[in-house]
C-alpha cells in the first residue's frame, strides 16, 4: 500500500480555481445581508482599536513631555522664567514665547465664561483632593486654568497623533503602515525636545499635519482655518504655509498654486501681527541669536554634558549626541530615495527655509526646532518601515518557495 501524501503540489490551474472560488464566495459573502453586517462590525472594531491605541500612545508621548518639562512653571523641571505659565497667563512673558497666545486664550476665556466655582462645588473632596495633590494646584496662582492647559495640550497631542496617521495614508500608505509610523513618531516626539519643550509643540506638529493632509486630498482654500490657528498658536507657521505650493501643484496650476501659498501667508500675516503689536512693549525680542553658540556646538561635538537626556523617566542618549545624529542621518539618507517626488518638493523648501533659521536663532541641537521638517520626518519613517516591511515579506515568499 502506498503511503498517503501529506501534502502534494497544486497544480497552476487548480490554483486558479480555488483562487476564483474564493473570489467567488467572498463576493457573494459581501453581497449577502450577514456577510455586510460581518464587514461593518468589522471596520468598527478596527477603528475601535485604532481609536485606543491612539488614545494610548498619545497618553505616553504627553506624559513623558509633561514629566520633562510641565508647562515650565517655578518648582518644577523645566523651569524657564521668561515662558513659565503664570507669565503666559498674565501675558507678561517675555517675546517671542508670548506670542503663542492660542492655548493661554483658551484658558483665560473658559475661566472667565464657565462657572468654575460652582463646578468646583460638584465635584467630590476626594476628587478634588487627588487632583490639586497630582498637579499641585495649591501653589499654582491660576489652578483652573492650569487644568485647561493640561487637558488641551494632551487632547491636541491625541489629535496630532490621528492627524499622523491620515496624512500617511493620504500619502498612498497602507493603513497598517500608517498606524505603525504614528505611532513610532509620537514616541520618539518627547526625544526632539533635548534643551526646551513648550505647551504649543503638539498643536503644532497637529496644525502641520492637518495642513498637509488637506494638502494633499482637498483644494488649498481649505487650508485657510488651519493657517489661521497654526499662526495663533505659534508665529512661524506662517513660514510653513511656502512649503504647501509642492502638494498644491497636483491638483492647481501653477499660477493657481502660487496664489494660494499668497493668501495662506496673508491670513497668517493678519492673524500674527495683531498679536505682534498687543505684546510689543514686553520684554525679550522677535528671535533670539544663537549662531555663535551653534558654531561653538558643532566645533566641539564630544562634550559630555550634551550626550544624556532624561525622558520617560529614563536615561537616554540626548538626539543631539552624535550616535544618535548618526542614525537620524542614516535614516533619513535611507528614506530619501522612496519618496515621491511631490513629497521631496515639499521636505526641501522646508529645509531651505528651517535649516538656516535653525542655525541662526535656535540653540545648538535643540531638534525640536526643526519642526517644519515634521511630517517630512515621518515619511520618510513611514517609506523606510515600507521598504522594510516589504523586503520582510519577499523573504518569507522566497522561503515558502
């Protein structure tokens, strides 16, 4: 008797048999009533899980810049007298970090419309113990609108977070593909801030992130709101507006394209100098010089003292130490080459433009003030795990050959 086969090879045809009954079967399943309801709760559950796990890697990613830094407030690390929160609040910090006014607005006017003391009143003494006991409200000057920074901060910190993964999938990325790169870039987001990290960091990588997504899918004057925020919450995002005209051309000519980059950096313009000229009298000026401190930096690269940098709650080799610079290097030398080339246009009229004002006015290996550079940053994450994953999986087919 001769032994039965475990298993036997299938022939072309066969397989292009079972292929189309397959086909076959899951059109019908889609076609049938259960079949439709199956897929619904389907999608439901994935965006019930893509939900959580945005919600909880934008958590991690707020709680470790919010152990780092606070909201820069005296007595707790990352204490910067000139920005500290009282003095965003009163409105006597100092220039330019006074004239991101969004959140402090915010703030101020909630405080002053909602019925904070009455609120106050409902809530449980144990509730409100653990509260001011966890932010230290007793010592703070203004504890209502300490509470509205927190929340707000980490409600657009989440909001970055789903703005990252829409606009990698606008970029024609698998949606798997674009969860992973979120998350990976909101997790090394608390890493950029090596010297500095500010309550308006994370409205700015979501107004940058929204601004190219609208970029990319919809027309330009869709944009408009956006650029308006994104300059109330922080001056320089006017500059980012130039690097838009790139994403526009797909869809505008260029006639077209250069006219709404123009009236982008006008709503920008209208929106910023107002606030320019209510803080005018503050101490401080419009930029700070850096360049010599820049040159100083990278004339002397092994100084120690710029090699650790602790985040969530753990010793880390600092961004700006020059393993770590490597890699970034690398990975982005890496990267490069599968981005497409409106993409390209785009990363490179952010570099001409960040890189120079970087070596000017920042201080020396301070990342977080690449920030035009972005979501250009997280294509280039997002092309490389591509690339990685997809010589992962021809291996395992080459393997099963």
């Amino acid at each position: 008797m001769n032994p039965t086969p475990t298993s036997e090879p299938t022939s072309p045809a066969l397989r292009v048999h079972v292929s189309s009954h397959d086909e076959a079967t899951n059109a019908q399943l889609r076609r049938s009533p259960s079949g439709h309801g199956e897929t619904r709760s389907a999608r439901l559950f994935h965006r019930m899980c893509l939900l959580v796990l945005l919600i909880v890697v934008s958590a991690a990613s707020f709680s470790a810049f919010y152990q780092k830094w606070h909201f820069r407030e005296q007595g707790a690390r990352g204490t910067d007298l000139i920005a500290e929160f009282d003095r965003m609040i009163d409105g006597t910090a100092h220039r330019p970090y006074i004239y991101r006014q969004m959140i402090p607005d915010l703030a101020n006017s909630l405080t002053r419309v909602l019925p904070v003391d009455a609120i106050s009143r409902r809530v449980p003494q144990r509730a409100k113990d653990r509260i001011s006991v966890a932010f230290n409200l007793t010592s703070k000057a203004y504890p209502a609108q300490y509470l509205i920074f927190y929340i707000a901060t980490y409600l657009f910190a989440l909001f970055a977070a789903v703005a990252l993964y829409k606009v990698c999938t606008a970029a024609n990325l698998a949606e798997p593909l674009a969860v992973f790169a979120a998350v990976v870039f909101m997790l090394l987001f608390p890493l950029f801030g090596v010297k500095g990290g500010y309550f308006c960091d994370y409205p700015e990588l979501c107004f940058m992130a929204v601004a190219v997504w609208i970029a990319l899918k919809l027309d330009w004057w869709w944009v408009i709101p956006i650029a308006a925020l994104g300059t109330w919450n922080k001056e320089s995002f006017l500059l980012f507006m130039f690097t838009l005209y790139p994403l526009f051309r797909q869809r505008h000519s260029r006639m077209n394209s250069l006219i709404g980059v123009g009236v982008l950096v006008a709503v920008c313009a209208a929106v910023y100098l107002p606030i320019r000229l209510h803080f005018a009298h503050n101490p401080g000026g419009t930029v700070e010089w850096h360049l010599k401190d820049q040159m100083s930096f990278y004339l002397h690269p092994f100084q120690l003292d710029t090699w650790v940098d602790r985040t969530y709650d753990l010793m880390f080799p600092a961004l700006s130490a020059p393993i770590p610079t490597v890699l970034l290097i690398w990975t982005v030398w890496r990267g490069w080459r599968f981005l497409p080339l409106r993409l390209k246009g785009h990363a490179q009229i952010a570099a001409v433009i960040n890189i120079p004002l970087f070596l000017l006015f920042c201080q020396p290996g301070e990342f977080r003030d690449l920030s035009m550079l972005y979501v250009s940053f997280l294509f280039i994450l997002a092309f490389n795990l591509q690339e990685w994953m997809g010589s992962a999986g021809l291996k395992r087919v080459e393997a099963a050959a």
